[in-house]
C-alpha cells in the first residue's frame, strides 16, 4: 500500500524536472533619431552665462566719466595758461601760475594714460564678445538640427505672436501720467526725475572702504570753487578722524589727491571725530555725527576748530535710529547732515517721535533752528537728502533699483509718499547721499564706489 503511494509521487517529480522552461521573448527598440547632446546644451548656456558677466552697465559708465574728467579739465587748463600769460612778469606769482599749469598737464597725462588704457580694453573686449557671440550662434543652430519635431521653431513663432498681441493692446491703451511732481518753492522749477549715473568711479582706493560720503561744498572758499571732498570710515566702516580732497572731479576719478588729507584728530576714534557716513561741507567747514554723542559737530578747515551742536535730549544715536531696508540697517546712520540752497539740516528720530523722522535746520552760529516733525518712519528708509527746502527719502527695491518715494516741504507742511521717482544704482546699498546745489548733482556713496546723478527740474 506505500508502494502504491510512492510510485505515482515520483512520476510527477520526475515529469517536472523534465519539462522544459518557456522561452524568453526579446524585443530590440531601435530609435531612427540621433541622441540629444546634452552636454553641448550645457556647455552653451555656461559660455552664454560667462558672456553676460564680461558685459556690464559699469564698463560704459567708466569710459563715460573719464570722457567727462577729460571734456572739464581741458578747459580750465586753457584758462590756466591764459592767467599764465598775462602773469608772466618773471616773479613769484608767474613761478606759482607755472606750477598750477604743470599740475593741471600731470592730471590730464594721468587721465589720457587711464582713457587709452580703458579703450584698449573695451576693444579687446568686443573682439572677443564677438567671436564668442558667433561660436555660441554656430552651436545653437546645430543644436536645432536635432528638433526634428519643430518644437524650438513652434515655441518662436508662439512667442513672436505674443509680443505683437501685446504691442496691438498697448496701442489702443492711454499711456501712463508721470506722477505729480512734489511741491516746493525752488529756483529751477519742480523736481521732475533723475538722470542715469553721470559719474561713477572708485576713485583712489578701489574696492578699501565700504563706507563713506562724498560731495562739493556748495559755499565754498575762494579758490577752491572746483574742491570735492571725501571722507572714508577707516576704523572698523564706523568711525573716521579727517576729510580728503581733490582740485577737481578728474583728479577724484584719477586718485590724485591735492591737497590731500585735512585731519580732525590724529586719534581714531576720539572726542568729536567722526561717526557714521552721514558726513557734509558747506562754508568750508565739516558738519558730521560727533563719536559717542547725540550731537553734531562742525569742523572748521581755516582754523581746525570743532565746535557742538547738542541735538534734543531723546535723540537716538549709537546706531539705535539706522537707516534700514528688510534685509540689512546701515550703521551708525542715526544723524544725517543734509545741504541745499538754504544751508545745512539735520535729519533724526527721537523716543518721543516714536522713530518717525525729525527734521531741523542747522543755523549760524552753531544752533539748532526750526524743527518739523513727520509721518515716516526712519527705519523704514534708506537715504534722505534736501533740495530747495524739501526732503526726500528713498527705500530700497532690489539691488539695481532705490525709489525716492516720500517727500517733505518745509514752506507748506505737504507730505507725499508716492513720489514714484527711481534711482538706477551701480551698487546694491546706497549708504550716503548728498545733494550739491552748485550743479544740481546728486552725489551718492555705495560700496566703495562714487557715483552722482543729475536731478532734473522742469
């Protein structure tokens, strides 16, 4: 009865060992189309990338001040060779006019050197732009080869219907009305708009120093009618103890600093040197945030003198009232000095004000004047500066653009906060702004860099 049992079980066995496995089906995909070189694409868009890095706003606006150092230059060295002329009588004063002519040619030299040296680089530049352009054009039209579908070619001609959609609407649309201009009692008419950067330069220490302020003297002394000034917070982009200056606007672009360096203190930081960049001259002398105190302080450059203007009690200083925007606040902003047609201002915030901006005019002999007190909060603002008795402050909107969108007349108490009013920057933060009535230039300090703008009045 076992046998019986075990007989059919090892025929099953066996029969299973002995059938064969199915067969394996394989399918070969052959695809007719070449493979899509991906690391060609890559490649494009690298050297695309590289291209758009060698061609920046900044090369054009450096040719553009060396042209103009050049164009102002010229001709006050004509006028300095025709005082030459008449005072050639072989004395002192010709020997000292002889000097001045000299210095004039060296400045020139140095700008020519420095325009030859910018030209040859902006051809080098193009030559190279455009071998590249043409390599990247030949690869992009193989690389269209393999789009055997269309899809590139589809792609243009959706977006080429597009842009001609949108230009038949805004056609038929009214255009927009600039925004009214801001009010104010001014000798050259309403505050329009401003120019593009006309000057932007690194002066004589590329790169050195973050912070700083620069400008002109709207009422200078005589002779240095042509003076700027500047001054760099040497000590930690806090603090400061002298003021630069240069014979012109082409020597500042150069770096050639006559008469050079006019020193406060030969200690940095001391009693009543400078903190923050929030720096102006007017009537040849310094106005400035006096170190550790709630006070400004006027810096006579006749007789080296610094006298104090102590601001209300309740003024934040110490970098406890900054400029700011969201990402980042500029310190050891809490005081601006400000200059127009009138004079000096100061622009702060108090506790009592609740961080909302405070404006004051600065009188001579040194006291504070009228006072006026605003809607806008300080730390919800980047700059101010004053023009014909108006202040205005900016914000920032991204790193190429700051907006001045407020304003404040001080002849009509009228607030505005929607000026609309861009500012093109070189830079991503405008740390110093000074108006110079003399020519009608907005001279701003961003990163190390100088640039001025023209305000243009209807």
């Amino acid at each position: 009865m076992k046998l019986h049992v075990i007989v059919p079980l090892c025929a099953l066995f066996s029969l299973t060992q002995q059938t064969p496995s199915r067969d394996k089906c394989v399918c070969e995909l052959t695809h007719s189309e070449k493979a899509f070189p991906h690391d060609r694409l890559s490649t494009v868009e690298d050297d695309a990338s590289k291209c758009n890095s060698n061609i920046t706003p900044q090369k054009t606006v450096e040719l553009e001040n060396l042209l103009l150092g050049l164009e102002k230059r010229l001709p006050q060295l004509q006028k300095d060779v025709s005082e030459l002329k008449r005072e050639d009588d072989g004395q002192l004063s010709s020997v000292l006019s002889l000097l001045v002519v000299e210095n004039e040619l060296l400045e020139i030299k140095q700008l020519i050197n420095r325009l030859n040296i910018t030209i040859l680089g902006h051809q080098r530049l193009t030559t190279n732009t455009t071998k590249e352009l043409d390599d990247l054009r030949a690869e992009m039209q193989e690389l269209e080869t393999y789009d055997t579908m269309q899809v590139v070619k589809r792609q243009n001609d959706n977006q080429r219907l597009k842009r001609d959609l949108d230009q038949c609407r805004n056609e038929h649309q009214p255009t927009t009305q600039p925004p009214e201009p801001p009010h104010g009692h001014c000798p050259h008419g309403q505050f329009r708009n401003i120019s593009g950067p006309r000057v932007y330069t690194a002066g004589e220490y590329p790169g050195s120093y973050k912070y700083g302020a620069w400008g002109r003297d709207p009422k200078p002394a005589a002779g240095k009618e042509n003076w700027h000034w500047m001054v760099l917070l040497t000590s930690g982009n806090k603090y400061s103890n002298y003021v630069r200056f240069y014979s012109s606007l082409s020597a500042l672009i150069v770096g050639v600093s006559t008469p050079g360096n006019v020193q406060i203190h030969s200690s940095n930081p001391t009693t009543n040197t400078i903190q923050g960049p929030n720096v102006v001259l007017y009537g040849d002398a310094l106005y400035y945030n006096c170190y550790y105190q709630d006070a400004v302080c006027r810096f006579n450059l006749t007789t080296k003198a610094v006298t104090t203007l102590q601001l209300p009690k309740g003024t934040r200083f110490n970098s406890k009232g900054n400029f700011c925007h969201l990402d980042e606040c500029y310190a050891f902003t809490d005081l601006d000095l400000a200059t127009d047609e009138s004079g000096v201002w100061v622009i702060y915030t108090t506790t009592q004000d609740f961080g909302n901006i405070v404006l004051s005019k600065v009188e001579e002999p040194l006291a504070l004047g009228q006072t006026w007190r605003t809607s806008v909060y300080k730390q919800a603002v980047t700059n101010t500066f004053m023009a014909c008795g108006v202040l205005y402050a900016t914000r920032y909107v991204n790193k190429d653009t700051e907006e001045i969108f407020y304003s404040f007349d001080t002849k009509t108490g009228v607030e505005r906060f929607n000026l609309g009013i861009f500012i093109n920057k070189m830079s991503s933060n405008i740390y110093a702004l000074n108006y110079s009535p003399v020519d009608q230039m907005l001279h701003a300090y961003c990163d190390s860099y100088m640039v001025s703008y023209k305000i243009l009045f209807s």
